[in-house]
C-alpha cells in the first residue's frame, strides 16, 4: 500500500507529506484498516532499562511531537514510541520551509527547531491515550531558555511527565536550538544529569515504579567528546544511552538538491557515523547503562547492524519516509533471526 501511496506523499512539501502521512494512520488505525498499511510482527520480547518491550523496534522522537497519534502508531506494529521533543512552553520552532527530503540518497534534513504544544497538551493527548505499549518522552528546553537555566526547563518537563512516561529521554543533541549541543560538555552534563537523577528519584520515592532515564547524543563528537558523554553518564547514573541524533555533516550527501540547507540530516547517510558512536559507547559504559540504536534505518539488515554494535533497542525514523510501514515489521523479523542464531 505504502508503495502507491509514496508518489502522492512526495508530491508535497516534506512536512505537508508528514502531516497527511499521521493523519492516514489515524484513520486507518480509527477504521480498522491497519492492516492495508502494515502487519504486526510476531513478539520479541525484550528486556531494557527494567522494562519489558513486546519487542525491540520503536519509533523515534520527531514523528509525533505531542503524543496526539500514539495508539494508531503502535499498531503498525511497534514494540514502543517516544513521543516529543516536548518543551515547557508552546512554540512554534524554526520558520518554514525547515524540512527537506533528498531522495537520492533516502535522506532528510530538518530545522523543525523543538516546534510542540508544550508539555500540558502532550499530557492531555497521552491522558485519553490506551497506550498499549511502552512509552518514551523526550524532554528538551525552549529556544528562549537560556542554557544557564536550561536546567530549570528540563526539570520541569521530567516533574511534569514523571507520572505518565514509561522513560523519559533528555534531548541535549538537537542542531536545530542554537547553543543546545553545548549542554553535551562534560562538566555541564555531569550537573543537568545528576540533577535530573535526583529530581527523578525524589519523585519516585516510596512507590515500586521508578522511570528510566535516557540520555540522547549528538554524531558529531569527536573521541574526547565521547569519553565526556560517557563519563557523564557513568557517573550521574544514567539508564540508558539514545545514539544518535541527526547530523550536521553533509559529506554523505555533497550534490544533491537542498545538501546545504542548515539543519540535521538523517537517513541513509548517518547510518555508518551513528553506527560507530554506538559501538564506541558500548565500549566505554558499563555493561548495565542500556543503549539504543538510531539514525539511518532503512532495512532489517540494518537494524541487525545497531544490535551488532551494542544497541538493545533499535528506533526508525526517516527509514519509515523511504520504507513505510512495513521497515517496522522488517526489523523485528531481522533481529529475531538474529538472536535466534546467536543462541544456535
């Protein structure tokens, strides 16, 4: 289905294409359809951060910034979603056109700039949500924040969402809030994760539930750069790592039509960057902080790839622009068929 679909939604500009893209699965989730769009893969249950995942392919934050789609995404076939970036404060993000697909290399570029309807519309929408899996927020700072008090608008989101989120991702490595990436130096990390852990822990104290807390990275750091995230992690005591965002870099994609419009870039051309950042987390962090893999997903190879290289878990994003729904189905079969000969 998503093979006559694609020519229509490429006939629009790229968020346009996003927007009537949510809307079908709506509809179709809301009609029984589903089913013309995708199939639900078989369980593969997964174990992370304490939670138990129907299985280890999720959606990445982006797609739906304000959990207005969340029961209509988890029946194509998901085994959780992360909804956000989420801010304290509405706002409207970047001016358009910040949105750009590059077909020839099944890239995207965006400068969405955090756009959402604050964390208390995220609330309501996941309040009349059945929710049938796991769910992630992603938790970042509004662009007038500065990032002396950025600190104040992160913990506010966690407080905010603490009750509802299954996890909650602090988003440090968006390109696209000027001065946001500088939040990943290590010493600034060290304090806004460590406040951010005991913000947690207080929330949680004297009930059973306790949150996960992940932590999402930039490609684009350099080996001191890792060493730095890692360091952080390890000693605020993070769960969990997200690696990574998009990138900055435009190497992969020199030539093609809008390669030099400002903004991240995912797809395709991250793959192997996102890839290497993940395996070189996975050797600096403990075996216990849990790592996801993300960024450049377009088949079940792929995804195999991030397993591979140290991922528990493994999120689509841009691969669902080029694939469709199906890459969701994909993914899980591929990694079954993994862990199937891994234990042969």
């Amino acid at each position: 289905m998503y093979g006559l679909a694609r020519p229509l939604l490429f006939a629009f500009d790229a968020e346009t294409a996003h927007g009537l893209a949510l809307r079908a699965i709506e509809t179709a989730y809301r009609t029984g359809t589903r089913g013309a769009l995708s199939r639900r893969p078989a369980p593969l249950p997964t174990q992370a951060f304490g939670l138990g995942f129907d299985n280890p392919v999720g959606l990445a934050a982006g797609m739906d910034k304000n959990g207005a789609y969340v029961d209509a995404l988890f029946a194509l076939g998901f085994g959780f979603v992360e909804v956000g970036t989420v801010t304290p404060r509405p706002q409207p993000g970047n001016p358009r056109p910040r949105m750009f697909r590059l077909p020839g290399r099944q890239a995207v570029i965006n400068r969405l700039g955090f756009n959402n309807q604050g964390v208390e519309a995220l609330l309501r929408n996941l309040d009349r949500a059945k929710r049938p899996g796991i769910v992630g927020i992603n938790i970042g700072k509004n662009k007038d924040t500065p990032n002396e008090a950025a600190g104040d608008d992160y913990r506010h989101c966690l407080e905010r969402v603490h009750a509802v989120a299954d996890y909650v991702t602090v988003n440090i490595s968006s390109p696209n809030t000027a001065g946001l990436r500088d939040l990943q130096q290590e010493d600034t990390l060290r304090r806004l994760l460590g406040d951010l852990r005991e913000t947690r822990d207080r929330l949680g104290a004297g009930s059973a539930r306790r949150v996960p807390l992940l932590v999402k990275i930039a490609p684009d750091l350099d080996e001191a750069g890792l060493d730095g995230i890692a360091g952080a992690v390890a000693a605020a005591g993070i769960d969990g790592v997200i690696a990574t965002n998009t990138t900055l870099d435009r190497s992969g994609v020199a030539g093609e039509a809008h390669a030099d419009e400002a903004g991240g870039l995912s797809g395709r051309p991250l793959m192997a960057r996102a890839t290497e950042v993940l395996r070189a987390l996975a050797a600096r962090l403990p075996g216990h902080i849990g790592l996801v893999g993300v960024g450049g997903i377009l088949d079940g190879g792929d995804a195999v790839a991030k397993r591979e290289a140290g991922a528990t878990l493994v999120q689509c994003y841009s691969g669902l622009v080029y694939r469709g729904p199906a890459l969701v189905g994909e993914c899980v079969d591929a990694l079954r068929v993994h862990a199937q000969r891994a234990t042969a």
